[in-house]
C-alpha cells in the first residue's frame, strides 16, 4: 500500500515513456475507486493507478 510521502516511479504503461526515471512523490495514501487501487503523485495531474507504481528507496 501506497503511502503519503513515498518515492515512487512509473512502469509498463504509456506514462512510464514519457517520464522515464522521473521519481514521484505520492501526494495521499492510496485508495479505492471501484476496483481499482489509485494515488495522487506530487506534479502530476489527476490521479494515478497505484499498479503502474514501484516504491524507490531514495537516501
């Protein structure tokens, strides 16, 4: 589960292209809509299916 605060980047969809590498910030903990599990991401409009997202440990 996604948390308020954690680093975060994107992978196997068409918004991982277009910001490869780029390290998210999650801007809530992630919650329910439905069936599916989503997040808002620091800069990013809209909110985002939590799926597409692997923690990075960033020190």
């Amino acid at each position: 589960m996604l948390r308020k605060g954690d680093k975060v980047v994107m992978h196997t969809c068409l918004e991982a292209d277009a910001h490869r590498g780029k390290v998210w910030t999650c801007k809530s903990d992630e919650f329910m809509k439905g069936e599916q599990r989503l997040v808002f991401l620091e800069g990013f409009s809209g909110y985002f299916a939590a799926e597409y997202l692997q923690v990075v440990n960033v020190e």
